[in-house]
C-alpha cells in the first residue's frame, strides 16, 4: 500500500487499456491490489501490459463474474509496479490505482478484453474547508489500534494526516476500510467527492454499530 500517492489528474493515460475481470474486486487510486495471475488469456494480457505502458484494469460484473451482468463502467486505471513470474508461468503481480476512468467501448474481448477509456473527473461542490471536516470525521471514525496491528494504525493515522488531497484519503478509507462490495462500487463510481465522503462515513459508523 503505497499510502503516499496522490492523484495525478496529469497521468497520461492510453485511449485503451486491458482488462482483468474479478468479481467484487475494486482497486482505487493511491492504493495496490496484489494479484495472482494463472489464467491463460491474463497471462497474455499481463504480456501485453508488459510489452506497452504496464498498465491495466480490474472490471466487475454487476451480477458477480459467474452471470451475464455488465461490466461496470468506471474503474481505476492500474498501473504495475511489481511482477514476478514464476516457474510455471504464473505471476505475481503489484497493481497501483493511479486515476478513475470510463470504460466507453470495447477494442476486442478475447484472447483478453481490451476496453477503450477516458478518465473520469471528480466533481468537488464545497470548499476545502468542509473537505477537511468530512475528512476528519472519516479519521474519528477508525476502529481503535488493537494491540496486534496497533503500530500499523498508527503509521496509518499520521499517513493520512501528511496527505493533502482529500480525495486521495477518501479512496484509501474506502478501499481498506469499507467490507461490504456494493458500497465500494457506490464509492468507485460516484463523481462527487462530497457524496462519496458522505457514503464513506455511513459505512464506517456502520462497522462501528457491527
């Protein structure tokens, strides 16, 4: 978890990018998705991220990857930022959420599915001075440091407190913190920074009433 990153809305992204479908699996930007990768068409889709810009997607089906449900439209543009592949030709794999985009039309879908993308913008509708509210309601609401992760919590705490933008710290929070996958998605897709701090905090006072 790279917990330093902030959103580059500067990142030059490709007019498509490869995608990995998973079910309720959600990367965002700023944090790392471990991955393993043993499917043949991902295998040759990790080639292709390889051999061009090292960058791919995770796409989610709206009824789970077992159903004919779409893929959702919005995900997270990945880039890799560790790959190891072993002897029989599997690998391990670092992917790093760099910027939210659109999927808007698909170049191919086998061997892998190849989507072509734009970024998507995040809408703020208040100033920096409520975000800072939002998100340190965010912060009182983390679970308490347990003996057994309490050092871990801590670094994470004053992590998030050096980070200036306050959307790269929602999408943190959302990614570690919130369990349930059709919050993620809500989290993922929503535009407006201050309806995802909103959604956000339901779901950590939520886990908190648990």
């Amino acid at each position: 978890m790279d917990l330093s990153s902030q959103t580059n809305a500067s990142f030059h992204l490709p007019e498509t990018m490869p995608v990995m479908v998973l079910g309720d699996c959600y990367l965002f930007p700023g944090c790392v998705l471990p991955l393993y990768i043993f499917e043949e068409r991902y295998r040759l889709m990790l080639a292709h991220a390889l051999q061009t810009n090292r960058m791919f997607c995770i796409g989610t089906r709206t009824q789970g990857i077992d159903n004919q449900g779409e893929i959702v439209t919005v995900s997270t543009a990945g880039l890799i930022r560790a790959c190891k592949k072993q002897e029989d030709g599997t690998s391990h794999v670092m992917l790093q959420g760099v910027r939210r985009i659109r999927l808007t039309g698909w170049q191919q879908e086998k061997p892998f599915v190849l989507a072509k993308i734009e970024p998507m913008d995040t809408v703020i509708e208040t100033e920096r001075e409520y975000l800072d509210e939002l998100k340190q309601r965010c912060m009182d609401l983390l679970p308490d440091a347990a003996a057994s992760s309490g050092d871990a919590m801590r670094s994470l705490r004053m992590t998030l407190d050096q980070i200036q933008c306050p959307e790269i710290v929602c999408d943190i929070l959302s990614y570690h913190f919130v369990r349930n996958a059709s919050a993620q998605r809500s989290l993922l897709v929503e535009p407006v920074l201050e309806r995802r701090y909103d959604r956000l905090i339901s779901e950590l006072e939520r886990s908190q009433e648990d």
